[in-house]
C-alpha cells in the first residue's frame, strides 16, 4: 500500500488548480485536459444560468447555490461506505455487470466474462481512456456542450469517475448492468458522467443509481449521460436518483442520441435531494427511431423536482412516447415542462406525451407545462397534462373496507403510479421502486 | 338494546336537508328491508352509517353495539364488523383488487403489521369467488375499474362474503342484475345469514321487490322524502308487490302532503297502510 493511502489530503476548492490536478491523476491524455480546462474557462466566463436561459430556470431558483463553500471530496480519503441500492446491485444472477463510483472514485466493478470476451467494454471513464481512447475521445461529449450554461461546464471541468459502456455490433446484453454513484463527503461536489455507446443492432441496458450521506451540508450534484443508440441498436437506460436531503442536483441531463431504426428507452426516477433539476431529452436522428421515456418523481418535505424533457424528431418516421408521473406532498413542489419539437421535414411522426401529477397535501404544487413546436404537416402528435388532489371518495371507500386513511393513500398513490411501474423494462426496478414508494409515504 | 339503532338522525349537504328524522333498530340475525322511491333518502343513510365525510349529521344518533357510531372513523366502523354494498361503488385506477381483497380482509380480521398470509387468504378468495359464481379474473383488474353494472355489483357481495360482517347494508344491490344474478346474490346473503357466528343483519335497500322474494325480511321500512313513513312486517313487502310500486307511489304523494300538514309522520304513515 502506498503511503499516500494513509495521507489526509483536505478536499480541493472548486478552481482551476483542481482541474488540473484531476486530470493529472487521472493521468490523462492532453485532449482531454485540454478539454477540462475550456470547460473551466466557459465556467468563469458564463453567466447565471437564470439569466442566460431565464424561460428554463424560471421556476428553480438556484441562486442560493455557494460554490465556494463546497469542495471536490478527497481522492485519497477513507473509501466510501456504501450507499443505498443494495438490492438492486447486490444479486449477481440479476446483473451483467457492476461498477460502484464513490466521492468521485471507482471502487468497485464487475462484468461477466463472456460480454468481456465479446467486446463489451463497462469500466469508469478514466481506464476507457487509457484502453479505448479512440472511442472515448470521439464520443465524449459529443451530445452535450460545457458552453450550455455554467453547470455543464463545471461539470465538462470536474467530472471524474464516469461511466462508460459499449456495446459492440450486433452483440445482445440480456441482463441490465448497473452503475452506483455515492457522495458521502458533507459539503462535496459529484459530476457524474455516463456515456453509453450501443453499436448497429446491440442491444443492453444500464441502470444507474445515485445517492448522497444524509448530512447537513449543502453537497451538489450536476451530471451528464450520453446514451448513443447507432442505427437498429436498443438501449434501456434507467436513472434511480435518492439523494440524500441535504444534496442539490443541479443542471443535468440525460440525453440520448436515437439513429435510424434504433430504440432508446429511458427511465428516469427522482425520490431524494433538497432541490433537483434535470433534463431528460431525446433526439431522434434517423427513420424509424424510436424513444420511449418514462418518469416518476415523488416530492415530500420541502423537496423542489424541476423536470424538462424534450423528444425531438429530426428525421421522418420517427416515435416517442412519454410518460411522467409525479407525486408531491407536504410543502414539496413539481414542475414538470415537456416539450415536443417536431423538425422540418420529419413526417410521418408519431410523438405522445402525457404529464400527470398527484398532490397529496394542501401546501405542495406541482406545474405542468406542456409545449409543442411543430414545424411539420404531416404527424401524429398528442399531449395531455392533469394534477389531480387525492379523490375522497376513493379514500372513503377504500376505508369503508377497513383500510386506514394512511393505507388507504398509499394504495391510491401506488395504483397512481402502477402504469410507470408496469413500462418498467426491468423487473429487479419495480420491485425496489414500489418499496421506495412506499417508504416515501411514511 | 338493538345492535344497531337509528334515533332521530337528520343529515344534510350544504344548504339541503336529506335526512328528516330516521328512527330505525336492527341487530344481528334480522333481515330488514328498506323500500321507497329514488331520491328519498335510501342512499345517503347507508352512506353516513357507513361515515362517508360528504354529508352533514345535524341532529340524532347512531349506537352500534352500544357504541357512538358517529364518533367512529369509517374504517373503525368496518373492522368492528359493519359493511355496505354500495348503490355507485367507485373505481380506482392502478389498485387491483387482489391487493385491496387482502388489506381489506386482514384489516377486519386484526392483522395489525403484516397482512394476511398469500395462501391462505387466496383459498378464502376462492371459495367465496366459486360460491357467488364470481368471476375469478376480476382480482387481477383494477378495482371496479370498467366494471359492467352487474360486475360491480358482485364484486361488492363478493367483499361482503370475504369480510363477514355483523351488519350489513346493501343499496340497490339487486338493480341492474337479471333475475338468475339476483338469485345468485340473494342466496349468498342468505347463505352468510344462516352461517354468520353470532348472526347477521341485513339492510336491504331496494327499489323492486323481487330480490325480497328470496330474502324474506322480517321488517320492512318505507322511507320518503328524508323520514321512515312506515314499518311493518314482510306484508309489507306483499302489499308493495301487489300494488306495484308506481302505485304505491301516488300514496307517498298523499302521505308527503299529510306529512306537510301535520308534521305527524308515524300518524301519516299508519292512517295510509292502516285504511288498506
Ligand atoms: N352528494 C349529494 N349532493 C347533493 N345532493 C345529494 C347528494 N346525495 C344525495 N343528494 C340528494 O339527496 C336526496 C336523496 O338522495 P339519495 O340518498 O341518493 O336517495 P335514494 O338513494 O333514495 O335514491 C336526493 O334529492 C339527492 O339529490
Ligand atoms: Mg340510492
């Protein structure tokens, strides 16, 4: 064991220096330094992204945000403990792989040898770019710009213990793997980054979760997944987000890039954190993509869950189908923007989105804001949005059953989610969702 | 004193007055009927006894079992044995009934953590189901969600065989079931009446009084306009059977203007039921 090991190093300020000091640990090659450091630049030099975007950033306001008292948590600190998710990681027969990122290391990971021996490639960001530097340079951040506003360049800057996946042509991976990011350093930042690449007619899926130390200190989060669907490919991308109550996500995304005849299912899931923001978009390259995008938030206590999706057609038979359903109770609030964006040129469209909310108490809220822009004539496109309070009347007869109120909500609030849960693509997901659900009740 | 027992209860919703005055007693092994015209009253009694928050009590009380039954919360009011079969039961969307079936019965049988064990409650289910010729598919729906008519109003008889109440109430079970259904259902209330530990009460609301045939109540009430007009014994029933119901209407009108007259409602109703 090194003496290093042993070492305290204090966690880093977020700053120039640490930016530096990332890359040359992680030892990488000057391409991606150099990319680290114009992120950093964009980050100095954009504004708030309130006022770069203000229509976005009109209902979260981050402003409360202070970046100098958070810090980059210490490479060389006391392994992480583990964090939630355990069922969903612990059962080999249910998994393909496994890769466990903690306080911005990888400590862990995992993937059957025969995928191995297929060309499946599932390691953290850094080793792919030391053994797969053509792959990863070419795609890494190829969906998304540190110039988007001043999150994504923080995280274009800091990102460190990234995911990285590929699935070589025409090779299926039946099980899901999974990915887990833990945050335990009170006070510390995470950029998790993803990037998925399914070659022409590969099939996988990969669900990710996140969590944080329920401490008292303000942490921060702010990711980025990259899911590449080449053309006839099939990726199923779950995203279980539960922070802990103290921990911001701020300026997220997961965005994925669907080519012709492939499929791309995302399942986007936020139960924890004091305050999230995340953005979930596909873009449809090619005929005959499609994208399925599910979505199921549960805001209690003060939580603030701001969601914009985007399912954009760039090319002529093309599918989306949305689904998001949310829940609020307590003081949290929910603002759910959809927008669906219909290029020139792209007939033959077939784009669905549907919002629908459930508030469980008199001071939580919830907003939907449906939008569409269509720029072609010929398309299928519908969209509806509905909040809806607890029905008394189901309450009432449920408990002229024998069911007490609190059961009798939690299974109107499980039957309200009941169709998310059935579009699961993953059967070890719903089990566990249902569960956390539940726990959210309490 | 009777198991359950109706003194002077007033109910309203909003401004309108609903309930004028109920007095009603019933208890454990006694089958009564309640009879008369729609909009007089029928439902909104069956819903407050079962403590539906939508409607107002402003005068009166309910004992059951020597207990305030207002005070008592509605599922209160269930495990401690009272049902009703509702006249609209509602549906829920998402929430099948295998899982409600299971809260529910382990909710009136004291389960107070965990819930009743799977195999045992599904060799309860089925048997209920197979006695009510209940189709077994329906646990897998949401509950009573694009339920037909007379689904719906099995799936109710089929939660009252399954939670095996002391009291039970039933709105309008037999409207919209055919005469064989009705059968079906009135043998399965019978069946649970002869076979119920202790008894048990039945409140059967009805508009028709075919379903009475096979119940044979031992009381039979005529509710109008928010007050029990009149009680008698299964002639009762007769009389309404051979009078046909549009008949006996028009002497409800007459009662009602009586009524409106001397406020003498007992007296109204005997002068109408005694002069025939
Ligand atoms: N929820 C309600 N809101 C307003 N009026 C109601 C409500 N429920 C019942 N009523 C009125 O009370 C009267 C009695 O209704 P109900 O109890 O349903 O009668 P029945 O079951 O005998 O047909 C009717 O005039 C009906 O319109
Ligand atoms: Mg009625």
């Amino acid at each position: 064991m090194s003496t290093e090991g042993t070492t305290q190093v204090a966690a880093a300020a977020l700053s120039r220096a640490t930016v530096e000091q990332q890359s040359a640990r992680l030892g990488e090659p000057a391409w991606a330094r150099e990319r680290r450091l114009a992120a950093w630049e964009a980050f100095e030099r954009l504004p708030a992204p309130a006022v770069a975007r203000p229509e976005e950033w009109r209902r979260t306001d981050v402003g409360a945000l202070d970046l100098g008292a958070l810090a980059v948590p210490d490479p060389q600190g006391s392994p992480a403990r583990q964090g939630r998710h355990g069922p969903l990681v612990r059962d080999e027969a249910t998994r393909a792989g496994w890769l466990a990122h903690a306080d911005g290391r990888t400590v862990g990971r995992a993937l059957r040898a025969e995928l191995a021996r297929a060309g499946v490639v599932f390691t953290d960001l850094a080793c792919a770019m030391r053994e797969h530097e053509a792959l990863v340079r070419e795609h890494l951040f190829a969906l998304a710009s540190p110039e988007e506003h001043r999150f994504r360049a923080l995280h274009g800057a800091l990102w460190s213990a990234g995911t990285f996946l590929y699935v070589p042509p025409g090779v299926e991976v039946a099980l899901p793997l999974v990915a887990q990011t833990w945050l335990g350093t009170p006070g510390g930042v995470v950029f998790p980054h993803t990037l998925v690449v399914a070659d022409q007619g590969s099939r996988v899926a990969l669900i990710e979760t996140f969590a944080s130390a329920p401490a008292e200190r303000r942490a921060l989060a702010s990711g980025v997944v990259e899911l590449i669907a080449r053309p006839g490919a099939q990726v199923r991308y779950a995203a279980v987000q539960e922070w802990g109550p103290s921990t911001w996500e701020v300026g997220s995304v997961v965005r994925a890039r669907v080519e012709r005849d492939a499929l791309v299912h995302t399942t986007m899931v936020a139960l924890g954190g004091d305050l999230v923001k995340v953005d979930v978009e596909a873009h449809l390259g090619g005929p005959g993509a499609s994208a399925e995008m599910l979505g199921l938030y549960f805001g209690t206590g003060g939580q603030h869950v701001d969601v914009h999706t985007l399912q954009e057609h760039a090319a002529p038979h093309t599918t989306s189908d949305l689904l998001y359903k949310g829940a609020v109770r307590d003081a949290a609030r929910a603002v759910f923007a959809g927008l669906i964006r219909v290029h020139p040129g792209a007939q033959k469209t077939n784009a669905f989105q549907a919002n629908r909310n459930l508030v469980l108490s008199a001071g939580a809220r919830t907003d939907s804001i449906p939008k569409l822009e269509i720029m072609a004539n010929d398309l299928r496109c519908t969209h509806g949005s509905a909040t809806s309070r607890l029905n008394e009347e189901h309450i009432f007869y449920l408990m002229s059953r024998g069911l007490t109120r609190r059961q009798a909500t939690f299974m109107i609030v499980e039957g309200f989610f009941a169709d998310v849960f059935d579009r699961l693509p993953f059967e070890t997901l719903r089990g566990y969702l249902q569960a956390r659900v539940a726990e959210k009740m309490i | 004193m009777a198991d359950l027992a109706i003194r002077d209860l007033h109910v309203q919703v909003e401004e309108k007055v609903i309930l004028k005055g109920i007095n009603l007693e019933l208890s454990r092994g006694e089958i009564h009927a309640v009879m008369g015209p729609n909009g007089s009253g029928k439902s909104t009694l069956a819903n407050v006894l079962m403590g539906n928050p939508f409607y107002q009590i402003t005068r009166g009380d309910v004992l059951y079992k020597g207990e305030d039954l207002l005070a008592m919360s509605p599922d209160e009011r269930a495990r401690k044995g009272l049902f009703i079969a509702f006249q609209y039961p509602v549906s829920i969307p998402g929430v099948t009934m295998a899982s409600f079936l299971r809260t529910a019965v382990s909710a009136r049988r004291g389960y107070e953590q965990e819930l009743m064990p799977v195999a045992e409650f599904q060799k309860l289910l089925r048997e209920k189901m197979e006695a009510l010729r209940v189709d077994p598919a329906i646990v897998g729906r949401y509950v009573n969600e694009g339920f037909s008519g007379g689904e719906k109003k099995r799936a109710e008889i089929l939660q009252m065989a399954l939670l095996e109440p002391e009291i039970a109430i039933m709105d309008e079970t037999d409207s919209g079931l055919d005469i064989d259904s009705v059968k079906i259902v009135a043998d399965g209330i019978m069946q649970m009446h002869r076979n119920a530990s202790g008894g048990m009460g039945v409140l059967v609301i009805t508009h028709y009084s075919r379903i009475l045939q096979f119940l044979r109540p031992h009381h039979v009430h005529i509710i109008y306009d928010g007050r029990i007009v009149v009680s008698g014994g299964p002639e009762l029933a007769q009389e309404l059977e051979e009078r046909g119901y549009e008949g006996i209407r028009q002497q409800f009108e007459v009662i009602a203007a009586e009524v409106q007259e001397s406020g003498a409602i007992r007296r109204a109703g005997k002068v109408f039921w005694v002069t025939h």
